[in-house]
C-alpha cells in the first residue's frame, strides 16, 4: 500500500463517528478512495459524505435553545 496522505479535505469516518470518535480518514490515490486507520471503513468520497450525513442526524439540533419543556413530558 502507498504511504498514507491526507486527503484534499479532512473527512471523519462515519463508523468511529457514529461511536463518537472523531477520526480523520486517509486517502489512497491509486484507488481513489478513503480509509481509516483505526477501523476498517474504506470508501468513495461520495459515500464518506453520505454517511456523515446520517450521523450527523443526532446532532441536529445541537445549537438550538429549547425553553419549553412541556412538549416533551407526558
């Protein structure tokens, strides 16, 4: 395997993501396709971004104020 290079952007992988972790992924340029080193996910770019997308679904909203607790008590 080539040596291991950043890629143009920094991706987190989605499977450490999904647990929490946030680690930065490689790109192999041969394959045109990303890796994590910590786990075992390879995948395209299109499907790294795809599946940060459904994880970052817990944190949707992360940034939003909520006052009106009510509407969540039974």
């Amino acid at each position: 395997m080539a040596q291991a290079t950043k890629g143009r952007l920094n991706y987190r992988c989605p499977s450490c993501f999904i647990r929490d972790l946030d680690i930065d992924m490689f790109f192999d340029a041969e394959k045109r396709e990303y890796y994590c080193l910590r786990c075992q996910f390879t995948g395209s770019e299109e499907k790294v971004l795809e599946m940060n997308q459904l994880a970052r679904v817990r944190y949707k909203d992360m940034m939003t104020r909520f006052t009106d607790f009510e509407a969540f008590s039974e």
